[in-house]
C-alpha cells in the first residue's frame, strides 16, 4: 500500500486532500499539527512514501516538520502547501528538504499529479537497478545501487531530487542541459509547477557538493539556458 503523511491544521482542506488521496489509492494518515506529525512519524519509524505538510501552522510549523523528517529519512517524498503570497516560503521549504510545493487553491488533479510524481520517485529510488551500480566523476562517485554520493570518499547526504539530478548530470558530463529539460527528468513530464524549483535544488545541491558555492566548479551556470557538470 502507498502511504502518505498529511499534515494540514485547517480541516476543511485536509478532509479535502484527504478524500482525494484516498480514491487515488493511497493510505493516508492525517493529523491537524506538525507536533501529531512527527510524534506519528516516530511510532510508525518513518514507514511513509510521501509527506504533505502545510507551511503556516500554530506550534510546530511546516518548515520544523520538513527540516526534522528529512533529518531522518532521505528518501521520503515531501511536498510543501503555501499560499500565492508566499514566494520566499517556497524556496525556503525546498533548501530546508522538500521535493516541492503546491501552491493553494489547488486542485485534485493537480495535487494527486504531484503526489504521483514524487511517489514514482521513491518508488525508483528503492528499487534494484539494471544498469551500473556507480558512476564516477572527477573527486565524485554516485552508487546507483545504494543510492549514495561520496566526494574523496566521504559521504554526502542527498535528498531523492539531489540524487536524481546529480544522476542527470553524471551521465552528460560537459554537456549543457535546459533547465526545462531537467525538470522533465526529474520531476516528469507531466510537472505542473514553476521551473524556478529546478533553480533552488541546484542552490541546495552546490552548498552541498562545491568546495564554494558562490563560485561553483562543478555545477556551472550556462546563462539565458540551464547549466552543465564539469568532472
């Protein structure tokens, strides 16, 4: 069964996420702040697909819920819920672990597309590879199989989108790739969000992975374009 996390103190629209989830197929455990949240994801040891965490919530907040899961479990799919005004909340949400957001008024479709999305990628991710098990590049190795990054042999901690684009990049080194087209390998051709996501993950992946961040080596900018991997 695919299980999910939902966390929404208003209910209204958490029967609403609720209900669509469910006539999707998935199990959903639902609690109304982010203290129930991660007090559930304790005592079910984080045996969750995928979490949906609303952002601006009495006590604990979403962004507390998001940082704490992914301290936890690198695998999880998390998808953050903002409202239109809050743009910055957005990309905070994605440097502190989110796989993405979804911005209300939302609707089903949307939100059950999202959800499809991220849950594939997990999906992938725990599954056994056919192809080879590492791919090495300059100080860096990327084990498809284990799915884990080491820079001169110490590891680095990825979330599932990092690992995915890292994966992208590792297997076109030198070569200039759109932003639109990493969004379409990592999120799905299908991705209903801004394309600015493909952006904060890259931010989030070059404080992870350059030796300095502000004047990348590995990850270059290909201005008015996307970018490209240098070994």
């Amino acid at each position: 069964m695919k299980r999910i996390l939902v966390c929404e103190d208003e209910d209204v629209i958490r029967d609403f996420v609720v209900i669509n989830l469910q006539r999707s197929g998935y199990e959903v455990v639902d609690v109304s702040n982010g203290e129930d949240a991660l007090k559930v994801f304790a005592e079910q040891n984080g045996d969750f697909d995928v979490a949906v965490l609303d952002i601006m919530m009495p006590g604990i907040d979403g962004f507390t819920v998001c940082q704490k899961i992914r301290e936890k479990n690198a695998n999880i799919g998390i998808i953050m819920l903002s409202a239109k005004s809050q743009e910055m909340d957005k990309v905070r949400g994605l440097m502190l672990g989110a796989d993405d957001y979804v911005t209300k008024p939302f609707s089903p479709s949307e939100l059950v597309a999202r959800v499809d999305s991220i849950h594939r990628r997990v999906t992938m991710a725990t599954s056994a590879r056919k192809e080879v098990d590492q791919l090495v590049s300059g100080p860096f190795s990327l084990n498809l199989r284990s799915r884990t990054l080491t820079k001169n042999g110490s590891p680095i901690d990825l979330t599932q989108v990092e690992f995915q684009i890292m994966e992208f990049f590792l297997k076109n080194e030198n070569v200039a790739l759109e932003r639109g087209e990493i969004l379409a390998k990592v999120w799905g051709e299908n991705y209903y969000g801004d394309i600015k996501i493909v952006d904060v993950n890259i931010r989030r992946l070059r404080i992870k992975i350059e030796d300095d961040p502000s004047n990348p080596r590995h990850i270059v900018t290909v201005w008015g374009y996307g970018y490209k991997w240098n070994p």
